[in-house]
C-alpha cells in the first residue's frame, strides 16, 4: 500500500527536507498507519481552535459570496457553518443554484437555515445533517407519494451502487425516465455533481446522512 510506504519512509527520517500532506478521515486503517509518527506530525481537525477556522471560513465566503461581502448575511452564515469548511461550501453551493441569482434571492434563501433551538432556549450553530435537511426538504416539497418515492429511489441508487453510474443508468435500473434522475441531480446540486457520466458528491458525510436510520 502506498501510503503505509509513504509513512514508514517518513517515519525513518529517510526523505529530509521533503513534506507531505496527507489528509483523511479517521479511518481505523489510516489512525494504525499514523501510529508510529510524531504526535507533532499528526493534527486533528477537531482539535483546532474554532477561531482560527472561523476566520478561514469568513475569508472564504467573501470570496465565494462577494456580493453579500458587507452584508450582516455573511456573519450569519460563518456562524452557521460551525467550523466545519463542509458547511460552509454546501452554504455557498446552496446560495447559488444558477448565475443569474440575485442578491435579495439568496437571503430568501439563507432564511430558510435558521439556527435551531436547543433544549435551553439558547441558539446553537446549524449542524451539517440539519443543512442536508434543509436541501432535501427543498428537493422533494410538494411531490405527491408516488413521484417522491420515485426521486427518492434515484437519490438512494446515485448512492449506493457499487460503480458510480449516471444519471441516465441510475435511471434505466430503476425503469424511471432520464429527465426524472436528471432533475433530481439538479435539484440537489449542493451536494452531488456529475463529472465524466458520472454522479458524485462533494463529501462522504452526505451518503453517511442519509443511509443513517435515524
């Protein structure tokens, strides 16, 4: 394997003045690899300060969202984001659907992300499951049983075929048109795209959201 390669050579100081940056979740296989290194050379994302990362995120929705640059919309959605990059750029996809939006639109829609409230009264910061939320609500409202079974089932076959398959193939297996898994992708172009006839999405917390039972 490459990377357990890559890591013991490292870890033999046998590459000076070379760096790597290795990123991943914490996958078992990953945190054994990790092991044998360094506790300075390994970092936890959940460990950085979140005021660090806030800024990071401010910088980065300036620049993806520059029209809401001096707008107190902007502070809203960092805080939204919790400290998760995730979130913020699923925020950014979700406020532009097409170029053509304009201002006034997306602060209709970044009122539909509200920050929930907790047990105590007291607001917290949108978690991503609860933005997922949000987005599929958006995708599937109004729908009658029948065509929400039907889009659900598109959504659920993107997901967790074993080969990544288009939207016209996701189609096919399903016996459903090619416009209606086209749409579907469409409508929930926050979280999956398609690149080379194929569907994918932006990160792997969206499958793990929706095949979690509760």
């Amino acid at each position: 394997m490459f990377l357990q390669d890559l890591l013991e050579t490292i870890n033999r100081r046998r590459l000076r003045g070379l760096k790597f940056l290795v990123t991943s979740r914490p996958d078992p296989r990953v945190v054994e690899l990790c092991k044998p290194l360094s506790s300075k050379a390994v970092y936890r994302l959940q460990d950085v300060p979140i005021e660090f990362v806030g800024s990071d995120i401010t910088k980065y929705l300036h620049v993806k969202l520059p029209n809401l640059a001096d707008k107190p919309e902007l502070e809203t959605m960092a805080k939204l984001a919790d400290g998760l990059f995730i979130s913020a750029a699923t925020i950014v996809r979700y406020l532009t659907p097409r170029p053509s939006i304009t201002v006034d639109e997306q602060c209709k829609l970044l009122s539909k992300l509200h920050v929930p409230q907790s047990a105590s009264g007291t607001r917290r910061p949108l978690l991503i499951d609860e933005l997922y939320q949000q987005i599929l609500r958006d995708a599937f409202s109004g729908l009658d049983d029948e065509l929400f079974n039907s889009r659900l089932r598109i959504l659920h076959t993107f997901l967790c075929t074993f080969e990544r398959t288009s939207a016209s193939l996701a189609a096919a297996l399903l016996s459903e048109y090619d416009e209606t898994a086209i749409a579907v992708l469409n409508e929930l172009h926050a979280v999956l795209y398609s690149k080379d006839g194929q569907v994918l999405w932006y990160h792997a917390s969206f499958p793990d959201f929706i095949f979690t039972q509760t």
